[in-house]
C-alpha cells in the first residue's frame, strides 16, 4: 500500500509523531496473556543456556545495540559484546560456546550485518534478529526473528524504527533476566507496568516539540555541536549527533561525559554548543560537573532533562528543555525524542532534504 505523509510535512515528522503508537503495538506483542511477563510470540530464547551475547548492527540500530548492552548487562547480568558489521565480518572473532548472536537491521538487508550474521552460522549458539520487515533476508535467515512493528518507515534518517528496536531489545532484555533469575517477577511487572505507560509520556515530550524547534533554530547557526552523555544517555548522544549530521549537515560529535577531558574539551568556546542529556538518574551529579566544566569555558549549553533535573542543574545555562520523569530504564526510548527533534528542526531551518539527505540511502544492501 502506498504511503503517505498523513498532513505532516515530512515523512520523518509523521514517524517522528507515529511513536506512541507503534511502541505502544510493541510492547503489547511482547507481553505474556496475564500482562505480566514478556513471552516471545514464536520460538522461545532459553537465556539460562545463554553465556554471552554479540550484537552486529550498522547506523542507527548500532546505537539500538549499544544501548541494549547497557540493560542486558545491568538488568540480566549477561557479558555484552557489540561492534559494526563492517568491522566485525572481516575481523572474524571467535564465536565461543554458549554465544547468542543478535543483529539489528531496520531494513534487514543491510550487506554488512548480512555478511555478519552468516559468518555466525554454524558457530553461535543461536541467531536472533530485531528487524522491521519481517520477510527480509536477515529474519529469514536467523532462528528466531523478532519484528519491532514500526510499520513502514520512508525517511532516510531512522526514527521510529529505532524507538522500536529499543522497546523490543528491552523487553528481550527483561526476559533474559526473568529466565536467569536476576530480576524478581515482582521487579520485572514493574518494568512493564512502566512500559505501558511509555506512550503517554512519549505523547507529552511530543508536546514539548515548539521548545525544540526554538532551539533548533539556534543550532542552525552553528558550524560544530557537541552531544554528551553518561550511562544509558551516551549512545543517545551518539544517535543525537548522527541524527543531526545526517539532515542538517552540520557537524556533531559525541562523547560520553566523561570522556571530556581527555579531548573534546579542547573544542568547547562560545562557539559551540554542547547539547547535555541528563535525565534525574544515578548519574545525574556526575553530568552536571561535566556541564559546568563547558560552561566554565564559555561553551553554550543546551540541557535535556527533567523538571527536578532543570530544578537543580540549570543554572547558567544557554537553554533547557524539559521532559517528564520517567523509569529510569526507559530514558533512551523517551530521549531520543529531543534527538530526533533536534535534527528534525535544525534541518527544517537549515531547508535541507529532510526525507532525502544527500549521499544517503535508506537500506546499504551494496558494501
Ligand atoms: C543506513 C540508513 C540508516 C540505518 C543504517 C542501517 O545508513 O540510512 O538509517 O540506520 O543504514 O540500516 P538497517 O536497515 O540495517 O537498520
């Protein structure tokens, strides 16, 4: 069926708006009959007879699998490993016994993670996809294919593909820690009863899109913007500066906070703003020092966080935006509202190709 722009200008702003939906559809398809459990629809995963997990991905659902290490490590207690297709295919890594080989492909076509996953065949234990069509050669060819249910997506800068890969590598991620007894049943209905709730909270950041388009029209003007983020929040800033590169054409670069020091410090001027997300979390202290060394060095600061997050850590800043509090689990799929949204209206301002971007193509099925 043909596609089309549902009244929004861009196809990336009618799947940027699409989210709530569609993660709403994830979650449910993940969900056990009683609610209360994550069950997979078809072949079951054991992750007791899991030792490891190698995740292979390119662009955006690299990101996806950077962030899914940081919940399958902390939540299922399980040695994460994660690369680029392109690097792990030809660096051919031992596979040892006990491996699940996950990869994560939008289009499930991409020519790399293909490649990667059939260098797995034979050697882990299991492969597993997270992919949006489901009828792609990556699903084919893994043992359990799991599909995200975003629905088609046209803009060449992922959206609600991502978000989506997100929900079900989190969800996977709360199986697996179900199955190995490192999280309570009690623990893990907690998680879902947060995740139901994830739509609605999506929908109000979804408000929050007029604050976003303020500032954007601010970063339009700039020749490099930094992204900074700790924990959870450093493949968002990641995602956030891909996404702005992408469309925008201006250039990004992101760190992980701590990181700051031992380089990027060195760009920071009145020049440059650095884009700071920094949801209320565990981490939170340690990214506002971190913040505060940028402005200390004039650098301008655009700070992402919460309503007690601006409370606390805003003073001085360039601009704030703020989103609602959320389960601290879930921050990636909530955060990477403001990344989409930043890129989104920077290149609206800037009138680039949005859907279309120069030199880039939705599905890298060539190498
Ligand atoms: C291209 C697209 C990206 C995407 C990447 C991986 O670079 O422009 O949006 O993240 O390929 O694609 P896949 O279909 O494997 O997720």
């Amino acid at each position: 069926a043909q596609v089309d722009k549902g009244g929004h200008k861009h196809f990336m702003a009618k799947e940027i708006a699409e989210q709530p939906n569609v993660i709403g559809e994830a979650v449910r398809h993940y969900l056990s009959n009683d609610g209360n459990a994550v069950a997979l629809p078809g072949d079951d995963i054991d992750f007791t007879k899991i030792e490891r997990l190698t995740m292979v991905a390119c662009g955006t659902a690299f990101y996806a699998c950077m962030t899914a290490k940081y919940w399958f490590e902390q939540l299922a207690r399980i040695p994460v490993e994660i690369d680029v297709a392109s690097e792990f295919r030809y660096r051919e890594p031992p596979i040892p016994k006990g491996t699940l080989a996950l990869f994560v492909s939008q289009s499930g076509e991409t020519a790399d993670t293909l490649a990667a996953l059939r260098y797995c065949e034979g050697k882990a234990d299991k492969i597993v996809s997270v992919v949006n069509v489901p009828e792609s050669s990556i699903a084919r060819e893994s043992d359990v294919a799991l599909p995200i249910l975003a629905g088609t997506e046209i803009g060449v800068a992922s959206t609600k593909a991502f978000t989506c890969q997100l929900t079900v590598l989190l969800m996977l991620a709360l199986k697996a820690a179900t199955d190995r007894g490192t999280m309570t049943p009690e623990e893990v209905q907690e998680k879902l009863n947060a995740l139901r709730t994830l739509p609605g909270i999506l929908n109000t950041a979804l408000e929050r899109e007029s604050a976003f388009k303020a500032v954007a029209r601010k970063l339009a003007e700039s020749r490099d913007i930094l992204f900074l983020g700790r924990g959870l929040m450093y493949p968002l800033a990641l995602e956030g500066a891909l996404k702005l590169k992408e469309i925008s054409y201006i250039h990004a670069e992101a760190y992980a906070s701590g990181e700051l020091k031992h380089g990027p410090i060195a760009l920071i001027d009145k020049h440059v703003p650095v884009v700071v997300m920094a949801p209320r979390d565990g981490l939170f202290d340690k990214t506002i020092s971190n913040m505060q060394e940028v402005m200390a060095r004039n650098g301008k600061v655009l700070l992402i966080t919460d309503g007690e997050g601006a409370g606390e850590g805003s003073q001085g800043v360039w601009d704030v935006v703020t989103l609602p509090e959320v389960d601290d689990v879930l921050t990636p799929i909530l955060y990477a509202i403001p990344a989409q949204l930043l890129a989104y209206h920077t290149a609206v301002a800037k009138g680039t190709d949005v859907d279309q971007p120069r030199n880039l193509a939705k599905s890298v099925t060539v190498e």
